[in-house]
C-alpha cells in the first residue's frame, strides 16, 4: 500500500513539474480552444494563417530582443531600426532594384547595432540610455530626410516577402521559421552561444575565464538589429510603402515576448521556444480584442500588464525556489 502511494506521489510530482515546466503552452493551448469554441471567426483558416503572418514580424524582432536580453540588456531602437529599414530600402529599391534595396534595409541594422555596441560594451553606457537616445536619433533623422512623409516605388514583386505564401504556409512565416533555427542553433549549439550565456549570467567571470566579453556585446547588439531590419523589410512587403512612422510598438511587443516566456531581465538563461508561444500569444489576444469588437487601443495596456505579470509570476517562483 505504501509502495503504490509512493508511486502515486512521485507520478504526481513528475506531472506538476511537466505543467510547471510548459505552463505557457498550457495556457497558449487553454485561450486558443477557449476563442476557437466562442468564436466562428477566430477558428477560420484565413484567420489564424493572418494571425501567424502578423506576428511573424515581431517574432523576428524577439528573436533578436531574446538574444540582447540574455547579456542582460535590451534594445529599446529595434523599433526606428525597423521603420529606418523600410524606409531605406523602398528609396533604394524605386532607384536601384530590389537586391540593392535589401542590403541597404540590412546596412541600416548593422550600423545601429554596431552603434548600440559599441556605446555599451566600450564607453560603459547604460543600454536604456543607449538604445533610447538610438531611437529618437534614428527616428529624427528619418523625419528630416523623408520630411515624414512616406516613401513610394516599391516594386510589386518584393510584395511576396510580406503577403506571399508557398502553399498554405505565409512567406513571412518561413522566414521566421528561419530565424528561428539560426538563433536556436546559435544559442545551444555554437561557443559564441554559450558566450552569450556566460556574459549575461556574470559579466566579470566572463572576462576571467578569458571571454571578450566587449566583443560579444557588440556582436549580440549588431545581430539584434539585423533582426528588427528583417521585420521591417517584411513590414515593407507587406505594405509596399515605407513609413517613417511605422513599427514604434515593436519594442514594447518584443521585451513582452520575451518577458512572457520566462526568460529573466537579468540575462543568463532562458531560451527561443517559449519566445515562440509568447509571440503567438500576443497575436491570439490581439487578434481576439478585433474578433470581439474591443478598441485596439487597448492592447498596449493589456501587453504592458502581460509584461508586468509574466516578470512578477518568474520573480515569485524564482523567490520560492531559493527558499
């Protein structure tokens, strides 16, 4: 009797630690039922495909924001990075074609990282202030050159890297898709990775253990940017204009995905595939907010109190476990 109680209890214990450890695909899974009984329109094909290729966009920036948050920073310019990209790239495409307006939206990325980088890890900066005074930077002299007015001559073939599809499956999502096995295997299967861990859990151990610690900030802080320049060439072929005033929510949603999926402000652990069901999550609520008629006006505060809820939930269990 005592040994079946025993195995009671240690099966009990097995499957409580299952649901602590993917509690956020619990309730990603609980939502996405609840809205699909409730609402014929939620579980449409056509929507859900629209869901998953909206938020391909911010899943990108996250990937990139996941990368920053683990030296224990973030990058709050990812936002100007994305508009500055879109606007550079459609300038440059209506002149010089599609390929060479690439390149420049990625360029962009690349010299603010670099920036971002350097201020940081060189000149000892506070990444707040850094990747802050970054996006007002960027975000003035896009509106100086543009006069904020939106840029045109996109060519509509570069319209499939936004609202494209091979099959069933959004374009946009497949490059998600691949940014996604790129940071993943960086983080767990490359040194640079473990590098990243190691600076964010503890930057002066780091550096004794013979890490360039400097040189991994700057190159976290450049491929963080590359990854916001991505979304704003999605965000270009989705729109086929570049906006000035485009993508200023992405810091917000990006630090959210993050923040929900467990992954400490501090740096040092976490990893992509609760950043994934995190930035899925935020598509679902929003998507739910239209489907119920519910003023989009509403999601920054509901993604500002996900951020507030999420940090204090991992605060709290990671309190308890000390204890």
């Amino acid at each position: 009797m005592e040994q079946t109680e025993g195995v009671t209890a240690v099966a009990a214990h097995n499957v409580f630690g299952w649901m602590s450890r993917h509690a956020l695909l619990l309730v990603f899974v609980v939502i996405v039922i609840v809205l699909a009984i409730v609402s014929p329109g939620f579980r449409s094909v056509a929507n859900l495909v629209n869901i998953v290729q909206q938020q391909s966009i911010i899943g990108v920036v996250a990937c990139g924001m996941l990368m920053m948050i683990l030296l224990g920073g973030f990058d709050l310019s990812v936002g100007a990075v994305g508009a500055a990209s879109s606007v550079l790239a459609a300038a440059t495409m209506s002149h010089f074609g599609i390929a060479a307006g690439v390149i420049a939206g990625l360029l962009v990325g690349a010299l603010v990282g670099v920036c971002n980088g350097l201020l940081i890890a060189h000149v000892g900066m506070n990444p707040f202030v850094v990747t802050l005074g970054m996006q007002i930077l960027v975000t003035g002299i896009m509106y100086v050159l543009t006069n904020a007015a939106p840029v045109y001559g996109v060519p509509e073939a570069f319209t499939v890297i936004g609202l494209g599809r091979l099959g069933p499956i959004p374009i946009a999502a497949l490059i998600y898709a691949v940014v996604i096995a790129a940071v993943a295997i960086l983080l767990s299967r490359t040194i640079f990775g473990h590098r990243i861990y190691a600076v964010g859990g503890n930057y002066e151990a780091a550096r004794l253990a013979g890490i360039k610690v400097r040189r991994v900030i700057v190159i976290v802080y450049v491929l963080g940017s590359i990854t916001a320049a991505i979304g704003g060439l999605i965000l270009l072929g989705q729109t086929s204009i570049g906006q000035p005033s485009a993508a200023t929510g992405w810091p917000l949603s990006a630090i959210a995905a993050v923040a929900i999926a467990g992954v400490p402000l501090t740096g040092g652990s976490g990893g992509i595939s609760n950043v994934v069901i995190g930035t899925l999550l935020l598509g679902v609520v929003s998507n739910a907010l239209v489907q119920f008629g519910i003023s989009p006006y509403w999601q920054p505060a509901i993604t500002g109190a996900v951020i507030i809820g999420a940090v204090a939930i991992d605060t709290i269990q990671r309190r308890r476990r000390m204890t």
